[in-house]
C-alpha cells in the first residue's frame, strides 16, 4: 500500500524531515485503513460531493493543493525572504494530509457511489482529520493546517501555512466548481 501511495503522491518525496514525512505518511495510512479505502480507489473518488459530477478526484486535488501552496511559498520566498518565512515541510505535510479526513468522512454505498459516511455526518473532515494527525504523532502545526484549512478555522488564527494551504484549497474548489457550471 505504501509504494502505491508514494506512487500517486510523490510530493512526499518533498519532505525533507524524514520523520515528519514518515509520520505523515503513517497518517495516510491510518486513514486508509479506517476508512476502508484503498490508494486505487481514491482515484475514482470524488474530492468533493458538493460539484455533481466533480471534475477531479480526490488525489488530484490534494496534489493541486499542495502545489500551488508550495508554489506560493517559493514566490514569498523569493520576494520577501526572511521577513515572510515559511516552513516548507509544514507546508507540504499539510497540504498532503489537509483532507485526510475525508477518508472518514465519504465511504462509498451499495451502489459504489461516494457519499458521506455515518461520521462524516457526525464530524466534517478538518476534525477527523487532526485526529488522525495527532494520534499519528505529527506536530501541532501540521494539525492546526488541517484543522483550519475550512471554513471551520474562519473565525480563528491561521499560521502562513495554514492560511496558504486554505487559499489553495478554495483556488482550486472554486475555480473547479465554476468550471462544472456552478
């Protein structure tokens, strides 16, 4: 399962802290087996169920995510330096993990269609997503990028990273949902 998840998501090869990237991928996994899903299937499954029929599929979307943050990152770099840093590998461990949960949150019925689980009914995926991120170890930083990527940290304090790796998010999920005509 790992060389397959490492295939899909070689932006893990982009961690340079070989035990933040070890715990990360750990994260993945956990999901993978509550949830029951398997890295396959994650390429048929929607990253979304609010754009019918969504564009992308879920690992699509964490890739996308996770670039145009580290993207974005490197332009900060590049202009401000110092005076804006970034921790690179903060940044892509959390966008890698930032909807995690939603291996929680979606499970697919009878029919094969992806639809919210009994869990995600009970708890959206920012939240089982930093549950997974803590019982796999990772930093609170990491965490407070998955907790806050949504419209759940709205009301609250983002780090750079959380705040780059939410603008991603919505960049991609808007720009994709206006492009299915909503």
């Amino acid at each position: 399962m790992r060389d397959r998840l490492l295939q899909l998501l070689p932006e893990f090869d982009l961690i340079q802290d070989a035990e933040l990237r070890e715990k990360a991928l750990q994260c993945w996994e956990l999901a993978l087996m509550e949830g029951g899903w398997t890295p396959e299937a994650l390429l048929d499954m929607p990253f979304t169920l609010l754009i019918t029929p969504c564009p992308a599929n879920f690992i699509e979307h964490v890739r996308g995510v996770t670039l145009t943050a580290l993207r974005a990152a490197e332009v900060f770099q590049q202009i401000y330096g110092e005076r804006l840093p970034v921790q690179r590998d903060v940044l892509i461990a959390g966008g890698l993990l930032h909807d995690v949960g939603k291996l929680l949150e979606y499970r697919r019925n009878a029919e094969g269609q992806v639809v919210q689980s009994e869990n995600g009914k009970l708890l959206r995926h920012p939240f089982s997503g930093t549950a997974l991120a803590a019982r796999a170890g990772l930093p609170a930083e990491v965490q407070h990028i998955i907790a806050t990527h949504a419209t759940e940290g709205d009301k609250g304090h983002r780090s750079t990273e959380a705040t780059l790796i939410n603008h991603a998010d919505f960049m991609h999920f808007h720009s994709l949902l206006r492009q299915a005509g909503g």
